[in-house]
C-alpha cells in the first residue's frame, strides 16, 4: 500500500499544499548587498545599475541594501529597500539614500513558473 493513501478521500498532502513546498508566487525578493560591500567600491554614487555592472548583485531582480559593516565616506546610494540601520549608517556618514520605485510599480510581480503564469 500507498504510505499517503487515505482511503478515497483527497490525500492530506494535496489538502495542505505547505506540507510538500508551498511557494508564493506574490513573494518579493531582494539582491542584498552590505554597507562593507559598498565601502569596498571606489565610486561616490551608488545604483543597481552600477552594481550589477560591477557583479556584486544579480542581472534581474530588486536590490536592497543591508547594515552588516560600516561605512566611513559620503556615498549617494539609489536602491529599491533599505534596512533602517542601512539608511542611518549612510546619512550618518554625509551621505543620501534613495528610494526607486520598483520596475512593476504597484502592481504585484508575474507569477512564474506554473499554470497561472502571465494572468
């Protein structure tokens, strides 16, 4: 016998789908890049654009940065998120952080990667 066999009725891993992998197709996911990961860069501005020119964050995808490390320059930094220690170590430091808008803008990402893609 089936281990998940239950008798005819529709079998509990089909009935609860975060049993087997739920994923949320709605979920928001970020290229996390580090104050460290900032100071190392010889540049005084900062966007996603330059970063994945330089290889520090993925081709696709919204970038927010994290406070791990420190900073001790003015940097201007353009970026989707920030943490709030980010954002204080940065102004703290003389530098300006700024908000871009996501590339959906308020609209929720595409769903990839089942039945219901591109609804």
């Amino acid at each position: 016998m089936n281990s998940g066999f239950e008798g005819g009725q529709l079998p509990l891993t089909q009935r609860i789908p975060k049993l087997r992998g739920f994923q949320n197709p709605f979920r928001v996911e970020y290229n996390v890049v580090n104050l460290d990961d900032l100071e190392k860069l010889a540049l005084d501005s900062v966007t996603p654009e330059t970063l994945r020119a330089s290889g520090i964050v993925h081709e696709k995808g919204l970038v927010k940065v994290l406070g791990r490390g420190s900073i001790s320059r003015a940097i201007a930094v353009e970026a989707h998120a920030f943490s709030k220690a980010a954002a204080r170590a940065i102004s703290g430091a003389g530098g300006s952080v700024t908000v871009v808008p996501a590339p959906n803008g308020d609209r929720r990402v595409p769903a990839r990667g089942n039945a219901l893609a591109n609804r």
